[in-house]
C-alpha cells in the first residue's frame, strides 16, 4: 500500500515538473521572439554629418546612438557604412550615420 502511495505521488510531481518545464519553455521563447521583433521594427534611416575640428567618432556616435544602443555599437555601424578602417576622422569631412526612430 505504501509503495503504491510513493508511486503515484511521485508521477504527479514528474507531471507537475514537466508541466511547468514546458511553460517557462515557451515563455521564453515567446519573450525572445517578441524582443526580437521589437528591434526589428525600428525604421532606419541616414543623415550626412559634417565634422568639425575637434570633433571624434565617438562624440558622434554617443550623439546620434538610439537610447538603448552602445556607443561601440555605434561607432562599428558608421565606420562599416563609411568604409573605415580606423577611427581617424578629419575636420572637413563628412560621415553617413544611421539614425533609428
């Protein structure tokens, strides 16, 4: 009798976990997808800056970075739009940045 006890209290407990196991599974994988698209919908566009004397890609990368981007990030983004290989800019010049609405 008590054997038959354990057997069946420890079926409903591997239910339960497995249960549960599949739901935080597909929450998961639920906010993945929903963050995924979030970022996905923001309309790129690009706007020509000029560069002033003094002025550093990263001063124009923190300017023109959306809120909840990384100045890095940013700084990576114009030098491969702009086809640069160090981050050297010269007053006079111009740069393509992306903006994100």
């Amino acid at each position: 009798m008590n054997y038959y006890f354990v057997k069946r209290f420890m079926k409903k407990v591997r239910e339960r976990a497995f249960l549960f196991i599949t739901l935080g599974m597909i929450l998961g994988l639920g906010t993945m997808v929903l963050g995924a698209q979030r970022e996905q919908s923001q309309e790129v566009y690009y706007e020509a800056v000029f560069i002033h004397s003094g002025d550093t890609l990263w001063q124009i990368a923190k300017k023109y970075k959306a809120d909840n981007e990384k100045v890095e990030h940013m700084i990576s983004e114009i030098m491969k739009i702009n086809g640069m290989r160090s981050e050297n800019i010269l007053s006079g010049e111009s740069l393509i940045v992306p903006m994100k609405r």
